[in-house]
C-alpha cells in the first residue's frame, strides 16, 4: 500500500508542470513561481532595494530577487544551510534569536524594503496544528518586519487557511495600510496555502 501511494506521488510530481520548469529555468524549487507570480500582480522586487528573505532554503525565492533585483541588498535567514546564489547573502539560524536579529539589522545597516516569507512548520500528520505553527511563523515574521521594515515597505508571507487566519489578517489590517491576500496559480489546488501582502506600516503591534 505504502509502495503504491508513493508510485502515486512520483508520478504526480514528474507530471507537475512547475518541477518541470524550474528545471528547464535553473530555480532551485517550484516555489519560485509563487515569488514570480506575487511579484508580477504587486510589482515590488524593484531595482536598488533592500531584500529580506526568511526560511530562504533552497533558494527558489532568494533566486527571484537576485534576478529581479538589481544593485540592491538581499540576505536570506534559514534554519537549513543554503547553497551560494550570486548577489545574495545567507545567516544559518532562527531570526527569531537576538544574535540572529542582530546580524540581520548590523547587515542591512537600515530599514528594509521587502521581506518575504515562505516558511512554513514541518508537517506532523495533523494538518489543523501545521496550519497553527505555521501561522505563528508569519506573526514572528510580520513582528520583526514592524520593527525593520521602511515605513512604506512591503511584508509577503505564507500562511494556511485554518484557526489563526483571522488573527492573522486583524493584525495585519491593524499594523499595514493595506493588506491583500493571494493564491498564485502555481500553488497547489489542493493546499490551503495562501500569501498574504501587506504594504505601508500604520500601527505596530
């Protein structure tokens, strides 16, 4: 049973269409299109910007804003090492720590246009509580962008359809001037994965 469900899986990734792409376009994941997809509606990776990509590995999003972004800054913050890209900058370790922040605010030595953000909690089998810890990702990542963001700096992020949705989404209203939320077409049908973009900081929460 296990042997066939995992034939089913194979068969379902070599037909998607974005696996395929990324290979034929050099992008670590398929996660890039989402980037790509986000950008292209809200046009924000623009030339000379400071770039913040968190839970960067492997790259796919880091990989976009280095193509998209020229004469900018751009550092990528994971947990997992992340292989060299040309014109980005990494930190190993939890943005969450001090350490980290503090490596994070002495790189970018000032605010920070766009932070990004396609973290998302390991999976545990119960869907309802990986909807929850990744929730909690997105309210760690919109609390550091409050703090180091420009004042009319953009903040994107993953966050699933489930029980701290609508925490998320109120604080976001209360803390940015405008808030949308998205479905790029290139994430799954299947998945509660939406990004949620916020731009122009009115309220720290």
């Amino acid at each position: 049973m296990k042997s066939k469900k995992l034939n089913n899986w194979i068969a379902k990734k070599n037909k998607d269409q974005y696996i395929q792409k990324s290979k034929r376009e050099g992008y670590r994941a398929r996660s890039a299109y989402k980037l790509l997809e986000i950008n292209e509606k809200f046009n924000f990776l623009t030339k000379g910007i400071f770039f913040l990509d968190l839970g960067s590995s492997p790259g796919g999003w880091s990989q976009v804003a280095s193509r998209k972004i020229i004469n900018g800054k751009l550092l990528g913050v994971d947990l997992i090492e992340m292989d060299k890209i040309n014109n980005v900058s990494f930190i190993k370790g939890d943005f969450n720590e001090p350490e980290i922040y503090q490596k994070i605010i002495k790189y970018f030595n000032k605010k920070v246009n766009v932070i990004a953000s396609d973290m998302a909690a390991n999976t545990s089998g119960n869907k309802s509580l990986d909807s929850f810890r990744t929730g909690e990702l997105c309210i760690n990542a919109m609390k550091l962008s409050l703090e180091i963001l420009d004042n009319d700096g953009v903040f994107v992020s993953k966050v699933f359809m489930g029980s701290i949705y609508k925490e998320i989404n109120e604080k976001a209203k209360k803390s940015f001037k405008k808030v949308v939320t998205f479905k790029p077409l290139s994430s799954k049908k299947e998945s509660k994965e939406i990004y949620i973009y916020c731009k122009g900081i009115s309220n720290p929460f």
